[in-house]
C-alpha cells in the first residue's frame, strides 16, 4: 500500500542546487579554491557543514579552519544563498510536480518532506507549497544526514505512516542509500533506485503503484 509520499527537496521540487553551486563557488573563490560544476554534484544532499568540509578537504586546506572558522563561514555561504532565493516563485517547481503533489492529495495520501536544507521551510512558501506540504522533517532534529536513513524515518513518523508504506523520491546517490538502509521503497530523478525517472514529469501515482 501507497499511503506515503516523501519528498527530497532539492533537485526534486526545486532546482536549487545551482544556487547553492553559485554560493559555495563565490565563498571557495575567496579562500583561493577553484570548484566547478562536477565536484558540486558530489555536495548534493549533503548538508551545509559537510558541504564546506568536502570543499576543504578537496583542496587539501580541511586543517586550516578552526570550527569557529567554519560555522562563520557556513553562515556568509547561506547570507550569499537566501539572497539568491529572493526571488524564488512558484515558476521555479520542477515540471510535474504541483500536477503530482495535488494528485496525492485528491487520492488521502500523505506528504512529507525529507530535506537536509535547514532552508526548506523558507524554500516551500517561496514556492507557495506550504500548505500542501502535510510534515517537514526537521534537519537539525536528527543526528545523522544523508546517507543515514533518520531523515526519511523522521518524515515518515511526522506524517504517521509506517515505514513500509510510504515511497521516498529522490534525487541524489545518498538519499537513494538512505532509503535503502531503512527499507523504504524508493523513486529516483535520474538516479538509480528501486523505481527510476529521467525527469519529475513522469511521475504519477499509476507508475510508483509498479511499485506496490
Ligand atoms: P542548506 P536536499 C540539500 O538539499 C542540498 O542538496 C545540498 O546541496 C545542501 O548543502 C543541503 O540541502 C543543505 O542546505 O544549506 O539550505 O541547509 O537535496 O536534501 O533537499
Ligand atoms: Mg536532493
């Protein structure tokens, strides 16, 4: 049975991972560090902190901050960030997605949400998708990230349905394991997973039904 639908944010409702791309790029840049496009897939899912020290560490400069240094600069990333998502509208949801979300709706199946971004709440009203939206894991209340499954457990149990009735979609390798390790069934957006999609306009309820 489908009575839980449980959404990653970034790269499945939105496309926001060019702005975080913009951000870390911008912040890097000033402390002498060149990424591009390819190493930014490698933050996808994974949260702000983790972000910053991948980047270090790629750079070979992970023992050059002190954790002071790195909370500031996770904070001058996301003062850098918030200001790109201005200007973020409901013309920036995914192709489908608002489609698939009111379907959800109309079939009593619940929506979750099982995002790392200690942004997302923000993100969803900008996207004027708050009110659709039935739980909002929060972040900062579990303790450990992607791959770890407590994300997508704490989604499952704010929307108060059992772990193996609900679908996880995702769009990251992470996310896809997080699932994996806590036996959720899941769908990727051009990710492998148990279900897979090359874009979010081919979701439909009919199709994760493949699942049941
Ligand atoms: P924030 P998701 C993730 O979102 C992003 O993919 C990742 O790039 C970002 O670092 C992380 O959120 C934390 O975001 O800085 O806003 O707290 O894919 O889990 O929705
Ligand atoms: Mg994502």
């Amino acid at each position: 049975m489908i009575k839980g639908i449980i959404f990653d944010l970034d790269g499945v409702i939105t496309n926001t991972a060019k702005y975080h791309f913009k951000a870390w790029k911008k912040l890097a840049s000033e402390l002498g560090i060149e990424i591009d496009e390819k190493f930014n897939e490698s933050l996808k899912g994974v949260s702000r902190i983790d972000s910053l020290k991948k980047i270090l560490e790629y750079a070979g400069k992970e023992n050059m901050y002190s954790q002071e240094d790195i909370v500031r600069l996770c904070d001058k990333k996301n003062e850098e960030y918030k200001e790109m998502l201005k200007n973020l509208s409901k013309e920036d949801i995914l192709p489908g997605i608002e489609n698939f979300i009111d379907e959800l709706k109309k079939n009593n199946i619940k929506i979750g949400l099982a995002s790392v971004s200690k942004n997302a709440p923000f993100i969803l009203e900008k996207l004027a998708l708050s009110c659709k939206i039935d739980y909002i894991a929060d972040p900062s209340a579990v303790k450990r990230g992607k791959p770890a499954p407590d994300i997508f457990l704490a989604a499952a149990e704010g929307i108060n349905v059992e772990v193996e009735d609900c679908i996880g979609i995702e769009d990251s390798k992470a996310g896809v394991e997080a699932m994996k390790s806590c036996n959720m069934r899941s769908v990727g957006i051009a990710t492998k997973a148990d279900l897979t999609f090359e874009s979010t306009e081919e979701l439909s309820l009919e199709k994760i039904r493949e699942l049941d």
